[in-house]
C-alpha cells in the first residue's frame, strides 16, 4: 500500500509544478499590460528552466541526507513563494525574474528530484514505466494550468493570476509531499562527499557524455517551442480559438510520452529509444516550417509535445541502466543540467529571432540542425550495450 501512496504522491507533487510548460499562456498578457517584449517573455522562461535545472544538484545531495519528505517540502513551499512574491512586482520585470524565474525555479528543482528516485525505490523490475508515470504529471501539469490561466485570467488581472497559481498549486504540491516515502531498506541516508571521485570518472565517460547532449537536443527543441507556443501558433496564422488548443496540445502529447516512453525504453534500451524519440522531434518541426495547413501544425504541436516528453523518463532510465539506482540522485541533476543550458538558450533565440524577424523560422531550423547533429552521434557512437559496471 505504501508504495502506490508514495506513486500517486509524486504524481500530484509532478502535476502542480508541471505547470511550469504552459508559460505561454502567460506570455500575451505580460506583454499587453505591461510591454514585456518577447524575448523578455523567453528569459523568464529560460531562467525558470535553468534555475529549475541547476537546484537538482544541490536537491539531489540534499535528498540523500535528509530524505524525500523533506527535501520535496522545501520545494513546494519555494514554488509558491515565488509566484506569491512576483503577483506583488507591479510588473518589474527583474521581480518576475526573481520570483517566478529564481525562487520558483529552485522549488521546482527541489520537488521534482524527489519522486523521481523514490518511484524507482519502490518498483524497480518497472524503473522505465514508473518514471515515466511520475513525470508524465508534469506533463499534464501545463494544460491544467493553462486551464487555470485562461478562465482566471477573463476576470483577474495577471498578477492576481500568480497569487492563485502559487497558493492553489503550491499547496497541492505540499500535500503530496507529505505523503512520499522511500523502502525501509533505502532510509539509511548516505554521506554525498564520499564518491567524488567515482562521479568524477564516471560523467567524462562516452555514454553519459552522449546522455547529456542527447538531452540538451530534445530539450532545446522542445523549450523554443513552447517556450513560445502561443505566439508561434499566431504567427502561423492560427485562430485565436486554435491557437488556445496548442498548449492542451502540447501538453497532452508530453504526458503520454512520458507514459509511453518508459514501456518503450524498457523493451529496446537506451540507443534505440533516443535515436526514435529524438528522430520523432525532428520530423514534427518539419510542419511547422512549411506552414501548409493549420491543422496539421496542431497535430505536429502534439507530436512535438510526444518527443519532448522522452527527455525526461529515457534520460533518468538510462542513468540507471548504465549507472546502477544508487547513482540516480547524484548523476541525473547533471544530466539535467543539459536541459538547463537549452532553457537558456532554445526559448530566448526563438524570442530574439521572432522579435528580428517577426518569424519564428529560423529557431525552428536551428532547433533540427541540433537534433540532426546529436542523431547522428548517437547513432554512430552510443554502445549498444548499455549495462556497465561502476
């Protein structure tokens, strides 16, 4: 019973801070109410995600010495902070970047380490497929949220807007931490000075290497898009009714490939499961480009969402595969790392580019000349034996 009470907790824990992808939806009422630019929009995001990314090593440490119980609890309660202190900004810009974009981000980055690891604890013949069920909440969290957004935001203004986000969200997210929990035989905590050195000679070896950059491509494609989703869909020349359905979209595709993504690794591995996530990224952005059709950019919206989804169960999995259970906390924070490095750079050169250019083209292309180089490098240099001992 314990351990589905700990998996239905992560998945609450994953769905309130998951939120964190329906940015966009924000995005059009910063900029008509207080002249934030796109590319302003963007950093925000960026930073967010970076923020979001770089805590999970000190979270990582900190769950090994004091537990998921904890550690997640420190998060939800930065999460909500962050947005409670950005609805009091007025619009100031750097208060945004500091709330939303800094202390949320930390919390983020707190919470989201730890059901990750404890989900693995307690089902570990099915490590792919319940990670994938953990984080496919914080797929599903961007089209609540963005639910959330548009109805709250027909009658409140956009700051009041935060300060439900980080009270209702964030105290969804606190009741689920309560309730997580790790085996009796995992509770002993472990000292995290003391394999240094193993982490040292461990992430300059060629399949974490290759993890890592695998992991910046589908982020940095996936994050310039919906870093930017709705105004891009506008660009595209989308209704407004249909530009609406491109988070929902975005959203749903990135749940069920976290869903679907962990019963995919578990049955053909790590190669082959990169090489087809990252190849179904690819061909998705290609709709986009040509612009042909408005429904079809709304299914391949959907896609995108589907491959970008990958990154967050293949990645996590691999590390296990390659690396043993006990290393997750220590080595998938710096895998994350890659994902952000492509928050501060995808969102922000889409924004920049569409600011220039008034398109978003070129940061689509930029976006598959990545996914083609990282393809091509897995596929030539990835062993396809993925078990090693460490």
């Amino acid at each position: 019973m314990k351990r589905w009470l700990a998996l239905a907790a992560g998945v609450i824990i994953q769905t309130a801070l998951g939120g964190i992808y329906a940015w966009s939806a924000f995005v059009p009422h910063l900029m008509n109410t207080f002249g934030f630019t796109r590319t302003q929009c963007a950093n925000i995001f960026g930073i967010m995600i970076a923020v979001f990314s770089l805590s999970t090593i000190p979270a990582g440490k900190f769950f090994l010495r004091f537990g998921p119980r904890l550690t997640a609890g420190i998060g939800t309660l930065l999460f909500s902070v962050g947005y409670i202190v950005s609805s009091f900004s007025g619009g100031n810009y750097f208060w945004i970047v500091g709330g939303i974009g800094i202390t949320t981000g930390i919390g983020i980055g707190f919470g989201y380490i730890c059901p990750l690891s404890v989900g693995m604890k307690w089902f570990p013949d099915r490590r792919g497929l319940v990670t994938g069920v953990m984080v496919a909440g914080f797929g599903l969290g961007a089209a609540v949220l963005s639910w959330f957004i548009v109805r709250l935001a027909a009658s409140y203004h956009i700051l009041t807007v935060f300060r439900l986000v980080g009270i209702v969200f964030g105290g969804i997210a606190s009741v689920g931490a309560m309730f997580l929990s790790e085996p009796e035989s995992n509770r002993k905590r472990e000292n995290p000075h003391l394999v240094k050195k193993a982490l040292r000679s461990i992430i300059l070896t060629p399949p974490f290497l290759l993890l890592w950059f695998s992991m910046f491509a589908g982020t940095f494609a996936g994050l310039l898009i919906s870093g930017n989703l709705k105004p891009l869909m506008t660009s595209l020349g989308l209704s407004a009714s249909r530009t609406e359905l491109a988070i929902p979209l975005f959203a749903l595709g990135n749940t069920l490939g976290r869903l679907v993504w962990g019963h995919i690794h578990d049955r053909l591995g790590s190669k082959h499961t990169i090489l087809l996530s990252l190849t179904i990224l690819f061909l998705s952005i290609f709709p986009l480009l040509l612009t042909f059709n408005t429904g079809i950019a709304l299914v391949a919206v959907g896609f995108i969402g589907f491959g970008f989804g990958a990154c967050f169960v293949v990645y996590a999995a691999s590390v296990v595969d390659v690396f043993k259970v006990e290393n997750l906390p220590r080595l998938y924070p710096i895998i994350f790392i890659a994902y952000g490095v492509a928050a501060l750079i995808g969102p922000p050169i889409g924004g920049k580019i569409a600011d220039s250019t008034g398109s978003y083209t070129g940061g689509l292309i930029i976006s598959n000349l990545v996914l083609l180089l990282v393809l091509m490098t897995v596929f030539l240099k990835y062993p396809s034996v993925n078990k090693q001992e460490h």
